[in-house]
C-alpha cells in the first residue's frame, strides 16, 4: 500500500494510495505552472489511522519540490499538516 500513484492534467490531478473503489486520494489543482493547490483528502475509514494522509502529504511536497512549484494548502487536512510539519515551509505558498 506504500505505492502513491499520479494522475494529472493541466488543469490539476491527484494523489492515490490503494486500489480503485478503496483508496485514499489527495487532489490538487493548478494555479499556474508553478503553483498547485491541494484542495481536497479522502482517506477511507479502513486507512485511518495509519499515517496515510500524511504519506500523501509528504508526496504532495516531495512532488513540489522536485517540480519546482509551491502549494497553496487549501484542503483543512492538508493546512493541519503543514502547520506540524514546518520542514515543508520552502514549498508552501503562504
């Protein structure tokens, strides 16, 4: 279950862990070429609990920073984390 699959467009994507009809996503969108915004996680109640959000959390930044693009965190989950984790300040679009 440690495998994050992409899907994206040019208008946004998202973030999956998980199989199809049980999966948790994280979905972004885009502002600009070089700025998303994580707008939207859902981590069904079997995943809860076991870091998962933060798993898409974490491939959320590590996906930035590798692109070279900011994130706006609009998605409340997403904010929650950004604010326990302040290691991911360089890619957050304050």
């Amino acid at each position: 279950m440690d495998d994050i699959r992409t899907e994206d467009s040019p208008n946004g994507g998202r973030y999956m862990i998980g199989e199809p009809g049980q999966q948790a996503i994280m979905t972004f969108s885009r502002a600009s070429s070089k700025l998303i915004i994580v707008d939207h996680t859902d981590v069904p109640d079997r995943f809860r609990g076991q870091g998962v959000g933060v798993k898409l959390s974490q491939h959320a930044v590590e996906a930035a920073r590798k692109g070279g693009w900011k994130i706006i965190p609009l998605c409340p989950f997403f904010k929650a984390q950004v604010e326990r984790h302040p290691e991911w300040n360089d890619v957050i679009s304050h």
